[in-house]
C-alpha cells in the first residue's frame, strides 16, 4: 500500500499506540491477516477467530519483518491497539482509497461475481495497473485488504462485493466509494438467509445507490435481462449503462452460440462499433459476464476491437471455477467446486452437455457429480429437486449425488424425472464418488463437480487427477483445456 507512518494509521483508526518506539517508522509493505503472509515493512492484522486467535502470532509477524501489529489488545511487541479491528481496517482502506483517487469499479451479483471480476481485472489491466481480490474476498474483511493493496500506480481497482443480509453492501461502499458500480443478476443464492428474493435486490441495489452522481462521473452498470437489476437505474442518479442480449441494451452479445468444445462465440456490439468473440471460457452463462467487463472496460475508454481480443484471450484467475483438464487417458475433468447456488448449477450443467456433445458422439459420457446448494431455506428441498429433475432433462448420462440429506433430494428429482437404474446415485461422502469414479470412468467422459464450499467436493476432482499425476495443472491454462 501506499506508505504511511504508526502515528498516522494510529490516527485514522483512532487506536492507541503500545510498545510503539518510533511513531514516524513507515509501514511500506502489505497489510495481511496471516502471519505467513508477513513480508518486511508490512502490517500485520490480528483477528480473533472461533479456532484461531492472531494475537497469538503477533510476535512472530514482527520477527518476520512486520513494523507494528494492529490488534484489539496489547501484545507486547509494536501494535496499534484498537476497540474493533474489523472497523479499523475499513478506516484504514477507506484513507489509502481517498488519498489515491483510483478509479474505483464495485461489482455485486448473486452469481458470476468472481468470473466476471476476473474478466474486468483482465481487460483493463491492459490500460493500466490495476488491483483486484484474489478468489472472493468480498466481505468486510477481504475487500479493505485488496484495497490496501493499491498504491501511487493504480489506475483501477476493482472490487468484489457479497452480501448475507440488507446494509452489507452499503457498508462496504462506504469503505470503497465506487465511480463505477457493476450488478450482474438476482438469484437465488443466500435466499434462507434474505428471506425472499424482493430482499436480496434490495441489497444488490445499495451497490448504484453509492454511486456518485452523473455529474461527477457515477455510472451503473446493470443487467438488461434481468427485470431486479434493471429496476434499480430508479435508485441511482449515476449514468445508466445496460448490457444483456436486449436490443436496447448499449453493450449486447447477438449471434451467440457454443463451440463444439462449449466455448461461448458471439459478436459483441457496443456504442462505437462491434467486434467478434471467442472466449476460453466454458458455458454460456459466460457470455453475460464477457458483456458486464466490456461495458465496464467501454466506458474507461477501451476501443471495442482491443474488449474483443482481451475477452477471447481471457482465463480462469481464481481456482476451482469451471477448470477444465483433460487427463491422459480422455477423462475430462471439469472442477466447478468453489461454490453453488441453482442459477450456477443450471449454467455448469448446461455448459456440461455442451462440452460432452462431442463425447457423446464417440461413446463417451457426461458425469454430474454434485453437492448440496448452501443457504437456500425454505426452497432447499425444492431447489435440490428441480437441479435433480434438470439433470435428466439434459439427458446428462450420469448423476453422483454426494452428501446427506440434500444430495438425497437431488437423488429424488432425478428419479422423479424418470431416472432409470444406475443413472443416479447418491453416495455418503466424497471418499465414495471417488471410489464410484475411478472404478466406472472411462475414456471419452466428461465429469463436472460442483456443489457449496462447504461440501468439499474439490477433493473428488483433486483426486481424479492425481490419479494421473495432474493435480496443480488444472486451470494451468487459464480456464482453458489441456488438450
């Protein structure tokens, strides 16, 4: 981050320095929250976890180079103690994002926001430096420590924002004033927790609602195809800008259609011409995405041809989101493990059929293999069946549910749907799809695994491919095959 004294962080975060010898010793390395992470001239930040206290590392961070660590109690090494460390390190982001004047992209979405975040980051790295969360930090600890990433040579930064409940975007807004506010969709995921989907475009909308005016350059950003987000240009005085496949949409995707690989192909038409695209990516579901980091990288001056080339050469930077490998002996291997709600569900186990279409036709099969969806209450039940039931209706070859009683009702759907003998099953744990997997696998399948972070089905696709030795060169690629 950019360098600041003790003494002045002390101050914005309105802490009080102990064991501090200098209060002039600049801090001029990163702020982390792990102690392994420390690198010299940095800050270390201690959280007291369920499991882990970090103030119980704070010695070692300052031995690993760390100037100071701010904590929420002494700890006899150089700290900047502070009442809610959590609030401290939003004050602290918030003071560096001030100082800098970056161009601040927010992005918000039930759905997609990691994919398309690393869209944007890659688009528009090409006309400057820019910052962005690695994975999903997206919460009110993650976001002000990407923030505090940036320095004097930022010229974007862009930022992930999630949500469990109404207010949590406007906090983190108020941490990271946004110029350009980006919603992609409002679907389904935490819906236990919102109580209705009414209340999660509530939340999603705080995101244009801390947008400057259009007068001083605040624009949104907002899906034309999805009637929550397109609501929402009545909250903003920002500038609206639509993306979608509507035809009144400024930035829209016509002529779309799946390669025989399921790689998204469309012509990408904006406000100063258009250009064809021809993405790595996997599924369709990516072409929305493409549209929100085009019409973000358009109005920050991108020329549509150069959006077009960035977005066809775009991959995967964050891990266990649609990976695709395929092993040596023909088993493609597709790892959409990070997470799951039943938007992304339906979109994985499209992008499936697409990509084993080919198989398919040389006798081998497509495999499902799939986890509970976290955080859906009330329409669990109903949600579990309905992705069960789409499975069949896909004529996906194969289903693994994995997992209690969730996986049993995706078990249940696709029986209902008319499943048939060993086309679905429904083992414990991911131990047994594993051993289910490498008994029955042969060359030619396709297998997607996915479910909530919870579950831990990354450890099915993991083993998969170190059964060939493959682990670590899933991804290698960007997203893209090894083929």
């Amino acid at each position: 981050m950019i360098s600041l004294s003790l003494a002045e962080i002390a101050s914005i975060v309105g802490g009080q320095q102990h064991d501090i010898p200098d209060a002039g010793r600049q801090v001029t390395g990163p702020v982390v929250t792990d102690s392994r992470a420390v690198r010299p001239g940095g800050l270390f930040v201690a959280f007291a976890g369920e499991r882990v206290d970090g103030h119980d590392f704070a010695q070692g961070a300052v031995e690993a180079g760390a100037v100071a660590v701010l904590a929420a109690r002494p700890v006899g090494v150089p700290a900047i103690v502070v009442d809610d460390v959590v609030a401290a390190l939003g004050a602290l982001a918030r003071a560096v994002v001030d100082r800098l004047g970056t161009t601040v992209v927010g992005l918000t979405g039930s759905a997609g926001k990691t994919s398309t975040k690393d869209l944007i980051a890659q688009l528009l790295q090409r006309h400057g430096p820019t910052v962005w969360p690695e994975g999903n930090l997206n919460n009110e600890i993650g976001l002000p420590l990407t923030a505090l990433r940036a320095d004097a040579a930022t010229r974007h930064l862009v930022l992930e924002m999630g949500a469990r409940g109404v207010g949590h975007i406007r906090y983190l807004a108020e941490l990271t004033p946004p110029r350009i506010g980006v919603v992609l969709n409002v679907g389904s995921a935490h819906i236990g927790e919102f109580g209705g989907r009414e209340k999660i475009a509530e939340a999603k909308g705080e995101l244009v609602e801390a947008l400057p005016s259009a007068e001083h350059g605040g624009i949104a950003v907002l899906n034309a195809d999805d009637p929550y987000v397109r609501a929402m240009a009545a909250r903003t005085t920002a500038r609206t800008v639509l993306f979608g496949e509507s035809e009144d949409a400024a930035v829209r995707a016509e002529n779309v259609r799946l390669t025989e690989l399921g790689q998204p192909a469309f012509t990408l038409h904006t406000p100063s011409g258009c250009s064809d695209v021809t993405m790595r990516l996997y599924g369709e579901h990516h072409v929305s995405n493409a549209l929100a980091a085009a019409a973000v990288a358009h109005e920050l001056g991108m020329p549509v041809d150069e959006i077009a080339t960035a977005l066809s050469e775009a991959g995967t930077l964050s891990r266990w989101r649609m990976e695709v490998t395929e092993r040596a002996d023909g088993v493609t291997v597709v790892n959409d493990a990070y997470n799951a709600n039943p938007e992304s569900m339906r979109a994985a186990l499209r992008a499936l059929v697409a990509m084993g279409a080919a198989a398919k036709a040389k006798g081998g099969r497509t495999w499902a293999v799939l986890g509970e969806m976290a955080e859906l209450g009330e329409e669990s039940l109903a949600e579990h069946d309905a992705v069960g039931r789409l499975v069949v209706r896909l004529n996906v070859s194969k289903l693994v549910a994995v997992g209690g009683r969730e996986a049993a009702w995706l078990d249940m759907g696709a029986k209902n749907e008319g499943s048939w003998g060993e086309e679905s099953v429904h083992v414990s744990d991911a131990r047994a799809a594993i051993d289910l997997l490498r008994s029955e696998l042969r060359p030619g399948d396709v297998v997607l695994v996915k479910a909530s972070r919870s579950v831990g089905l990354e450890r099915v696709a993991a083993a998969l491919l170190d059964d060939q030795g493959m682990v670590g060169a899933a991804g290698a690629e960007g997203g893209a095959a090894t083929r």
